[in-house]
C-alpha cells in the first residue's frame, strides 16, 4: 500500500513528516514538498 501523498499534502496545514520508523526515502519526500525529519537517522547536510 502507497500513500497519497498528494493527499497527505493537501490534508495537513504544515507539510511536514515525521519519520520514525525510517521507512520513506527523504530525497522523495523532498520531491513531494515535505519538510521531512526522519528519528534516529544521520542527519545530511546540504551543500
């Protein structure tokens, strides 16, 4: 099952994600627009 997340988006006032079983890749939820925060994963820093 894939989520909507053109739905998702829409839904919620702030697009923003939380991730905390680490499952969704975070260069794809930056494509959707997310603000994303994945828990307990090595953060990456932008160049």
């Amino acid at each position: 099952r894939s989520p909507d997340f053109d739905q998702i988006k829409t839904d919620l006032k702030q697009p923003v994600i939380f991730d905390g079983r680490n499952i969704y890749n975070p260069d794809v939820m930056e494509q959707f627009g997310f603000t994303y925060y994945s828990i307990g994963r090595r953060t990456r820093h932008k160049k």
